[in-house]
C-alpha cells in the first residue's frame, strides 16, 4: 500500500464508531444549525486552548474576515501579510475591502520578519495610509514571531490577527495558540491538524466586545433577536454535525500531537546535519500541520520521492504577490527575496500522526538519497 501524504484513514477507523453515534445524535435532535454541539465544543475549545471566548464559523478563511470585519477594518485601510501563505491570508482582506501589503519572511522559520513588517509600515504611513492591520501565519503549524510583531503593532497601533489555520494546538512558552495575539483564527479544514469532515473554523480572542461583535457577524449582523439586524455580516456557522465530530476528534486530539512530535523528532534526526538540506528552525512548539524541508535540489527529491511512488507537496509553488489576481498590490519597498527562494526550494513530506516508521524510513532514505 502507497503511504498517503497525511493519512486521514487511521484517525477516521479508530474513532467511526464514536462518530457515527455523534452525528447520529444530531440526525435525532434535528438541531442543525447552531445546536448544542457547536457551543459544547466552543467551551471544549476555550479549555483546551485557555482563552476566554471561542466563536466556532464556517471555514478558516470566513474566520480572518470575520475578525476583520469586527476590528473595523475596512475600505482605505492597510493590511499587512506575508506573501508565503496560503492565498485565504490576503483574499480575507480583499474582501472587507481593504489594502493588502505583502511582507517577506524569515529565511529561518519562514514566519513573518519583523524588520520586514516594520519597513512596510513606515512605508504605509509615508504614503498617507493608515495601517490597520497584521496578519502573522503560523506556517506550517510553527507560531510565527508574536513577540516581536505585537511589539510593532501596538506602536503603530494596529490590531494583530494571527492566522493560525495551520497551527490549532502549537504553543510558545506553554502559551497556547489562540493566546498569542489579539485575535486568532484557525481552520478545521479535513488535512488541518484538528479537522472535521467538511469546512469550519473558529476565532479566539480574550476581548468580550470583539466576542460579542464576531458572534452578531456570524449570523447576517444580528442583534438582539433573529430578525434585528444591527450591522452587516454574513452566514458564518459551523453546522452541528462538524461540531459533533470535532468534539470526538478533540478527545485524542492531544495525543495525535504527541505523536506529530514524535513523527517530526524522527525527521529532524534523519536530516540533521545532512548537506544540502535545510530545516525550519523550531522557535517554538509547532502543531506539525507539515514536515517541510528546503533545498536547492527540491525539484530532484521531488522527482525522486515522486518515482518512488511517496507524495510530497509544495506549500506554496507560489507566493501570493506572485499569483495573477495579486501582482498589482503593494509589495514591502526592500522586496520579498527570501519569499522568492523559498518558492523554488521548500518541500513538505508525508507527516500524520499515524505515520509509521517503516514508512517514515522510506522517505527519509530516498530524500537523503536524492538530497
Ligand atoms: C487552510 C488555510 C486557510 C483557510 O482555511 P479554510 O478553512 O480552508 O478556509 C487560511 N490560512 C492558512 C494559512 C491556511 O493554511
């Protein structure tokens, strides 16, 4: 049998059982939209995570617009993301109607560069702009630079919303994902580290105000009752049966995190020190959403592993400013050459919780042999 890239199968026949009588629950209470589940896993989430308020919603991309649209972001201001993301970081922005400015990354964790983020600032209020907003990705499932970059938002006094739709379980400093940063979101897309069978997503934040606000936007800007409409805003839930098996995927969530680590643990022995290979340094606890290397023969252990039947995939083949519907927005004036290089040489291998090390074994002897 080929080994899959992330295997999703292990997980879903270990716990079938659990989550057919969890949706059928649902299918028996008929509480599809909004029912008990979505706001159990609300509070399973806020423990799990230690923030204060969680609003589950429809994906993770209606997660970073939401958070947009209860910030206030809007029409003339500026945004600033990094442009080695997945295309929902700046499309998030386009459509609350405001600016993107794309910030270049750190050649060692590939996360936002603050020197970066603070040059397209200054450049930004030069221009008469004003600066709203940043958001940080935690690539790959490693929490970017939140120290830093909190820093410099709160001097030019722009909110933070970390995109963590890689990263749900990832800590710095035993300080959970969802804690980092003013507002955060992540996405309980299938492959994502915690994913439900379907799209949904979820914010994070400690500020009651901006809780209250992302809840009212997730059903159409409602007010005090269902057919009071106080603001605009859109049809963002997360349905119940998502809810419902998140909460069972929830339960071995933690465990499945351990076993990412162990997984990643294993890669980065195999790989260090190995010439012509580079890792992401790890700055702090990573969710393992991906494995990713780097290196200047990418596209030969692509081709290798490729032969030897073993997936692999490019995040991100592209940048998003070098996307056609992206080419005309504002680039940081210094330029995105780390983003540049890391297109042509990043490599993501097989990672899963469930990956075995016959497996894992095969990867790594082609990869080294290719490398
Ligand atoms: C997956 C992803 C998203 C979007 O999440 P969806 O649930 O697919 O909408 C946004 N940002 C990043 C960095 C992602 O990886």
């Amino acid at each position: 049998m080929g080994i899959p890239f992330i295997d999703l199968k292990s997980q879903e026949v270990q716990l079938r059982s659990r989550i057919d009588q969890a949706i059928g629950k649902v299918i028996d209470h008929g509480a599809f939209i909004m029912g008990p589940e979505v706001f159990e896993l609300e509070e399973k989430l806020a423990d799990y995570t230690g923030c204060r308020n969680v609003v589950t919603c429809s994906s993770g991309t209606d997660a970073l617009t939401m958070s947009l649209m209860a910030i206030g972001v809007s029409a003339g201001d500026v945004v600033f993301v990094p442009s080695f993301t997945f295309v929902a970081t700046a499309e998030a922005v386009i459509s609350v109607g405001a600016e993107v400015c794309f910030v270049d990354v750190d050649s060692d964790t590939y996360n936002m560069c603050p020197e970066s983020l603070e040059r397209a600032v200054h450049q930004t209020v030069m221009a008469g702009k004003k600066a709203a907003a940043v958001i940080p990705v935690d690539l790959y499932g490693l929490p970017a630079n939140y120290n830093s970059i909190n820093t410099i938002a709160t001097k030019a006094r722009m909110a933070v919303i970390a995109d963590g739709a890689q990263s749900f379980g990832g800590s710095v400093d035993g300080r959970k994902v969802g804690n980092l940063a003013g507002v955060t979101t992540t996405s309980f897309f299938p492959a994502k580290p915690l994913g439900c069978f379907g799209d949904g997503g979820a914010v994070f934040t400690d500020c009651e105000d901006t809780a209250a606000l992302l809840r009212s936007i997730r059903v159409h800007g409602q007010g005090a009752s269902k057919y009071d409409n106080v603001r605009f805003g859109m049809t963002a839930r997360l349905d119940t049966i998502q809810a419902a098996i998140l909460l069972v995927k929830l339960e071995v969530f933690a465990e499945e995190l351990e076993m990412r680590q162990t997984v990643a643990n294993r890669y980065q022995a195999a790989f260090a020190g190995a010439a012509g290979l580079q890792l992401v340094e790890q700055k702090a606890t990573s969710a393992w959403a991906q494995f990713t290397i780097s290196s200047d023969r990418r596209d030969r252990i692509y081709a290798s592993l490729r032969e030897s039947e073993i997936p692999s995939v490019i995040y991100y083949p592209k940048a998003v400013h070098q996307q056609d519907a992206y080419r005309t927005f504002t680039c940081v004036s210094s330029g995105l050459p780390v983003t540049e290089n890391l297109v042509k040489s990043v490599l993501s291998l097989p990672m899963s919780p469930y990956l075995t090390c016959h497996d894992q074994d095969r990867v790594i002897e082609v990869v080294l042999r290719a490398a």
